[in-house]
C-alpha cells in the first residue's frame, strides 16, 4: 500500500483525488500497488465530502510521517509550495506537481535534492496540462539532440487570438468573452502578458538543452498590443498570429529563447491549433518534427497527468536519471539582440511607405480592406533585433507612428 499526501484541493486537487479514488482498481495494477490518499492539507475545510476527514491544515504531520511517500503540491505559486516540496524532499519523500512557477524557479534545485536523496521530482503537468510533453522529452525522445522547441503553450491567450481571427473581435472583447467563459482569470495579466507561457518554455528548454533557464532572463511579449488590423494583414501574408515560446539551439550551444506573438505561415502545423488548446512543436536531430497537442489546461487532463507521475513514482526503483538538468548562470543564453527574423511591421505617417523603405530598404507589402490612406504594412527582410529596434526608432523621430511589430516565425 502506497499512501500520498496532497497538498492543495483547488481544481486540480480535487481532480486528482477524484481520479485516485474512483479508479483505485486500475492505479492499482498500474502501480504495482494500491495507492491512498491519506492526507490532503488545505487551510479550508470541505465537511460536505465524503473523505472530509483527510484534510489537515499543518504540513509537518505530512513530514513527519514516515508512511507518506509521495507527497503531491498542487497549490501553485512559490510560496509556501518551495518550502514545503524542498522538506518533503529532503525528508527521502517522491514530489509529484503540477507547478509550473515552482519548477521554472527552482527546478534545478530540487532535481538535484531528489537525486541526492535518491527520490524523484517530476512535474509533467507543470507544461501542457494533460498533454504528455516532459516524459517524452527525456524518455521516447532520448536518441535525438532536440535543436528547436515552438510551442503555444497558453490556452487563454490561444482563445483570445482565435476569436480574434474568426470573428474580427477586438482583444478586450475576446479577453471579456474568455473571463465569461472561465478561460481567464479575473486579473489575467499571467496569461496575456506571456509570463505563463514564458515559465512553461523555461521548463521545456531546461530539460532539452540541460542548463536551467530561468524565466527573468527570456524576452517576454504578450498580446495585450495586436488588434485585428494586425490580424488581417497576417491574413493577406498568408498566415495567422499566435503566441509562441521559442527556445532554438545554435551552433554556438547557445539557447536563442523568447516569448512573443509571431506571424506563422497557414502551412505551419501549429497554425490550425486553435481555442483553449495547446500544441508544441519538437524538433529532433533524428526524429525530425513531432507535433504534442491537446487541452493544456483543466481539472481531469491535468489531474491526470498528475497521477500518471505517481504511478511512476511507485515504480521507480531509484532517481530518473533522464529527468535533470544542471543550473544555469545564464551563459548558456545567446544575446536575443542578435536574433535576426524577418518581422512584420503596420507603421502611419505622411510618406510612410517611402519611409519605411529608405529605413529598411525593399519589403514586401500587405494590403487590407478600408486601410486609411496614410498607413502602410509591410513584410521587413531578416535583421537582427537591435537593428530593428534602432529604426523603429529612426521612423518615430521622423514623425512616423509605429503601430504594430510582430516577428515572423519559422516553425
């Protein structure tokens, strides 16, 4: 008998005890044992279930229990989730979580107390909900060297921008629209300022290229700034926007890595990924592209991917190996100044397009319907980042309102 203690009773919480107990038979047989929840702490109470008398309030019953061997944080945050995952783990105890604040931060860290301990930390529902992302990464695709990493990675932002392709909507009707329907939250500036998909993408680079990359050293855009003049005249280029975290290896063994809306081309494969859900693109030096894709949010698919992780919890016979990566300074990152895409840019002012080109040189231009004589749009040739940005800046001195900018993404 394998007995858990679960930290947190939120969504996902309540959907891993469901899971666990509805189907203790079948965990059972895959486990090798029978799995039980005997703790499950939350400073609320729940007197109406039927398993109220599990929940505790004080962690230190969890670590001073020798019969706990798994403990699973579903709490979300930082704190008091760090504290108590690094005791539990310290304590000799397997950490399940679905996290992704907690491993974007401190995954390094607890990787290597597990090791040390000869437990496990494993956090697959930290990326993709109930998409299977991190075990494919360092299991079933262990004999590639993964050179690119695209993923949309955030399923509030994935609606926000559908809406606004299929319908025309602006990005506060569409993010109202998302709040109603409970796909954003009531503050959701974690979501459309990119720094969810910016923690998922840490993890996910992490664990392929072997250096911890954390979240404060990635450019992070959101979508707060794209309106649907920017969504028709991706239409006309022959594409849609999406937001993309993007980690690339160079030749150097430098991690080019960002979060931002780009323009991808209809052909991509992500370009049909549409609504709440997620879809992540790995490139392999031997597989080639394998495409992950599905909800990447909810209480059952992520509760799911939870309790997949303890099953392997109780089969492991010592530390996964396969799952590390060692800490980074930071060094392990190529300057995102010298990244050098092709970008989109909408710009309005008296001459604008004589402008743009004396600025740019020859570019490819887009067209919309009803565009007000004075604005213009237009595919920029590749250059690097800090060159782009230095005659966006000549344009504005120049009188010319710089309206949208959005790179181009090859994935």
């Amino acid at each position: 008998m394998a007995k858990i203690a679960l930290m947190g009773h939120g969504v996902v919480g309540s959907g891993v005890a469901e899971i666990v107990m509805k189907s203790a038979q079948s965990l059972a047989k895959k486990a090798g044992t029978p799995i039980e929840i005997k703790y499950i702490l939350d400073l609320r109470d729940f007197p109406e279930l039927s398993y109220s008398d599990k929940f505790i309030k004080d962690f230190d019953i969890i670590l001073g229990d020798p019969e706990v061997s798994v403990v699973v944080e579903v709490m979300g945050g930082l704190h008091p989730a760090y504290d108590f995952v690094k005791a539990s783990l310290q304590a000799g105890k397997s950490v399940v979580t679905s996290n992704k604040e907690l491993v974007a931060a401190k995954g390094a860290e607890l990787l290597a107390i597990a090791a040390e301990k000869h437990v496990n930390f494993l956090f697959e529902a930290s990326v993709g909900g109930g998409i299977p992302i991190i075990r494919p990464l360092h299991q079933c695709l262990g004999a590639n060297e993964i050179t690119e990493i695209a993923g949309i990675l955030n399923g509030t932002t994935n609606f926000i921008l559908t809406k606004m392709i299929r319908e025309g909507s602006t990005f506060d009707a569409a993010l109202a629209e998302a709040q109603r329907l409970g796909y954003a939250e009531r503050n959701p500036a974690a979501d459309v300022e990119g720094m969810d998909a910016c923690r998922k993408i840490c993890i996910l680079a992490s664990l392929a290229f072997g250096s911890h990359i954390y979240p404060d050293k990635v450019p992070t855009q959101g979508i707060t700034q794209i309106t649907p003049e920017d969504v028709q005249y991706a239409s006309d280029w022959g594409g849609v926007i999406k937001l993309l975290g993007r980690a690339k290896l160079g030749g150097d063994k430098k991690v080019q890595i960002a979060v931002s809306p780009c323009f991808i081309s209809r052909e991509s494969q992500l370009a049909s990924v549409d609504d709440v859900f997620n879809g992540i693109l790995v490139r392999g030096d031997a597989t080639g592209d394998v495409v992950f894709y599905g909800k990447g949010a909810g209480k059952l698919p992520t509760a799911s991917a939870v309790v997949a992780d303890i099953i392997d919890v109780l089969k492991a016979q010592d530390t996964i190996a396969t799952l590390h990566w060692k800490d980074g300074d930071g060094s392990n990152l190529a300057d995102p100044d010298a990244e050098e895409l092709e970008s989109y840019l909408r710009v309005s002012g008296p001459n604008a397009a004589q402008a743009v080109q004396q600025a740019f040189g020859p570019c490819t231009e887009l067209h919309r319907a009803d565009a007000p004589a004075e604005e213009f749009a237009c595919i920029l040739p590749a250059m690097a980042a800090a060159l782009r940005r230095a005659k966006l800046e000549e344009l504005e001195a120049r009188g010319i309102a710089v309206l949208g900018s959005i790179v181009v993404a090859e994935v």
